[in-house]
C-alpha cells in the first residue's frame, strides 16, 4: 500500500512550527554569548545580532499557525523570542513635561562609508530644518571634509574637530555649540582605533563628548578590542561629574555582550531601529549605532536620520538636560 502524503495544510503548519523553534533557538545565541565568553567561542555572538531578523520571522510563523489554529503549541518558543528580544541594556528615561524649561540637543550620529563621493544628501541634511545640534561622523575622509567645508556650512557648525583617514576609522564631530579640550586619541595598537574627546559648552553646562567607531568583530582579537574601547571609554566618561554623550558606530547590536558591557552610568539614548546595511532604499537588519548618555539627560525622542546614501543610516536623539 502507498503512504497518503500529508496534506498542504498539515505539511505547512509543521514547517512553521520548525521555522519558530529555530528562529528561538537562534535568538539564545544573544544570551550565550554573554555568558559564555571563551574566545574559542567569540564568533557566537555574531548569531545574536540578528534578534530582528528572529523575532520578524518567529512572528511571522505564530501568525501563521494562529491562521491554522494551532497557536497552542508555540508559546514556548514564541516566549522565548519575546523574552531575548526585550533583555537589553537599560535605556534613558523618558523626559517629562515640567523638563520643559531645560535645555535640549538634537544628537545625531552617521556613518558616511568610506566609498562615498556624493555628499548632497548630507549637506542637504546639515541645511534643512531637521538639522542635528551635534553630528558624530564614521568614515570620514578627505572627499568628506571637503563636501563639508562649505561657507553654509562651516556658518552652520561652526565648531568642529576633524581627523580625517583613507581607511573606515576617520572621525569628526560637527557642532553648533562651542567645543573644547579637544583631544583626538591615536590607537594604540593594531586593533586599536582613533577615538575623539572634547567638551562641549551647552547653556553654560559642560558636555563630554567621545565619537568611537571601534573594530568590526572578524576576530576574536577584534572582538575583545572593541569591547574594551567602549569599556574604557564609558567609565572614563562616567567617572566624570559633567553630562556625557558617547556616539559612533559601535559594530554591536544592543543584545550583544558589548553593549552590556558598558557602564551602566551611562544609558542607551538611540532607540532600536535596524541602521545596517540600509539596502533596497532602507531596509536594514541590525542596529549598529548608537548613541550613550549620562544620567544628567532625559530622552525626548530617538529615530533614524535621512538616507545619506551610505550603507548606515544616522541615529537622531532629542535630549535635554536634568
């Protein structure tokens, strides 16, 4: 006697069950790694990044099953996805009414990759209404620093400390407050990158800056290079008694060991939009930028800058001081 094939229905909620079972197992990956940090192991928390990518397809599959009326069976896996997902590094607190009277900054942070030659976008950017206070910029080249040297420009940010490279890891910061005690840090090493330090004058209050764009994790040499530079440079910020923002393009994700291990005194400002690799005219997987804050600033608002035409887009925050 043959054997009946499964029906398409049957044969479809299985494979949707399978599909939400290995989305949540996946997104374990996050926790793991954090727990387990032998540097055999380092390229495990690779798979944690994509906690959107898991959770995106997971809820796709219970919609599914939820059609087919077999929701019941999911709650497991569907909780776990749930519970990975939400576990991240506190972020600011929300401002309040009675804030209204203090001083706030528009925060942006953008990677412009180190390919680019068309700076219109930016400079459209920089000129138009919803143009950032204080810019953080990754990739930063000699092509760049010219697009922005404008006499438009240069009226709208005033204030600037610019250390442009050939290769992904030039810096600038871009401002329209005053700056000082500026210091811009050469590695010191190989898998060490440039770092930027200055101070900035908002309302008679000074501001810690630190723009960071650390190594990619393709190793593990990387990987613990990147995590101590975000390590060291948090708890110098933090130790200090002035408010502090730290901005750049981490290469983490907010559910990784990275960020986590960053000092709890300085709090995730950017919220969680997906920035990289901004393909197909916006969609994007991981949110790799971020901006930090210190307990001195409350968060208005977080969202995603225009598209600049590289393969980041720009974290915006709105922030006002305590």
């Amino acid at each position: 006697m043959s054997k009946t094939s499964p029906s398409f229905p049957t044969l479809l909620r299985s494979r949707a069950r399978l599909l939400l079972w290995l989305c949540a197992l996946a997104s374990l990956s996050a926790p793991l790694s954090r727990l387990i940090r032998l540097d055999a192991l380092w390229a495990l928390e690779l798979f944690g990044h994509w906690q959107w990518l898991y959770l995106g397809l997971g809820m796709l599959c219970l919609a599914l099953l939820l059609m087919l009326r077999d929701g019941w069976r999911c709650l497991v896996p569907t909780a776990m996805l749930a519970l990975v997902f939400a576990h991240q590094p506190t972020s600011l607190p929300a401002a309040q009414e009675g804030d209204a009277k203090e001083p706030s900054l528009l925060v942006a942070s953008a990677n412009l990759n180190l390919a680019s030659r068309d700076f219109q976008p930016l400079q459209r950017w920089l000129l138009g209404e919803q143009a950032p206070d204080l810019l953080f910029l990754q990739e930063f080249t000699s092509v760049a620093q010219q697009a922005l040297a404008s006499d438009a420009l240069r009226l709208a940010y005033p204030y600037r400390v610019e250390a442009p490279q050939a290769d992904p890891f030039g810096l600038a910061i871009l401002s329209r407050h005053p700056l000082s005690d500026i210091r811009i840090v050469e590695p010191a090493g190989a898998q060490q990158t440039l770092r930027l330090h200055a101070s900035m004058h908002l309302a008679e209050r000074r501001v810690a800056l630190a723009a960071l764009h650390p190594m990619p994790p393709l190793s593990s040499a990387f990987a613990r290079a990147r995590d101590q530079t975000l390590a060291e440079e948090s708890e110098r910020l933090a130790q200090g008694s002035n408010a502090a923002l730290m901005a750049g393009d981490f290469n983490a994700t907010p559910w990784s060991r990275t960020l986590f291990g960053i000092d709890p005194r300085l709090q995730r400002a950017s919220g969680l939009a997906p920035t990289w690799p901004n393909a197909f005219g916006g969609l994007s997987l991981l949110p790799l930028d971020h901006v930090f804050a210190s307990g001195h600033w409350r968060r208005i608002d977080a969202g995603l800058g225009p598209d600049l035409g590289s393969d980041h887009r720009p974290v915006v925050v709105h922030l006002q001081l305590r």
